[in-house]
C-alpha cells in the first residue's frame, strides 16, 4: 500500500468517504493547494497519524488542544468529529476544552464551544443520552 493510499483510508476512517473522495481529489490534481493536499494524506496521515505510541483517540485530543490553543474553530470542528469517530465521547472533548481553559483562557474556549454547538446539532448528537455516550458519527 502507498502513503497515499493509507493516508486516505485514515482519512475515510475518520472523517468518512466524502472528505476522503475530496482530499484524494485535491491532491491528486493540477490545481493550486494540491500539493498541500498531498502533504496532508501523505505524510500527516499516512505517517502521523499511523505512528505507533499514541492511538487515533490520543492523536484526536492532542490535535483538538491545539486548534483550541490556535483559536482555529473550522480546524477543531473537523478534529472533534474525527475524535467521535475516533472514540471519543462528548464529555471527553467538554473535558479537553476544560483542561485546556486555564492555559488558553476564556475567549478560545468560548470560540472552540460555537464549534463544538455547530457539530452538535450538525450530527444530532444535543441530546443527554449522546453527552455521556454518544461514540461516532458515521
């Protein structure tokens, strides 16, 4: 198997087939971006995110601090819907977000919570059931 080939089936495991088929797309074109495209499947997830010593839970908390850290809430958006699908439940990410308070303050917590409401309600997941066990969203 490739690089390419293995960084689009982390992608497809974790972000779905749609993301998968548009990332491949992108980074298999001519076009402007694509070579960034193919550093992303190539070598942040076929190397990164298959690297022994975190597993994808770990690498989607670690990835999910440093957007909120960024105050980059489009990136966090994609990374928390990632970390669902990674495993990890809604009370986990509230938990990142709470670790991460006192080191990022107030106002990046505030804009990683708007991203967070967005995927929410974009996944069904703002019921009580889904805050304590909800796992995944393909």
């Amino acid at each position: 198997m490739t690089n390419r080939e293995a960084g689009i089936n982390v992608v497809r495991e974790m972000m779905g087939d749609q993301a998968a088929a548009k990332l491949s797309a992108s980074a298999d074109s001519n076009t402007f971006g694509a070579p960034i495209a193919a550093y992303a499947v190539d070598q942040v997830f076929a190397d990164i995110w298959t690297r022994p010593g975190l597993d994808r839970r770990s690498r989607s908390l670690v990835s999910m601090s440093v957007m909120v850290a960024m105050r980059q809430p489009h990136e966090f958006a994609i990374h928390m819907g990632a970390g669902l699908n990674n495993g990890l439940t809604l009370k986990e990410i509230e938990e990142v977000l709470i670790q991460a308070l006192p080191y990022v303050g107030y106002p990046a917590i505030a804009t990683a919570l708007a991203a967070a409401a967005k995927v929410i309600k974009e996944h069904g997941l703002d019921s009580d059931e889904n805050y304590t066990g909800h796992r995944g969203l393909l």
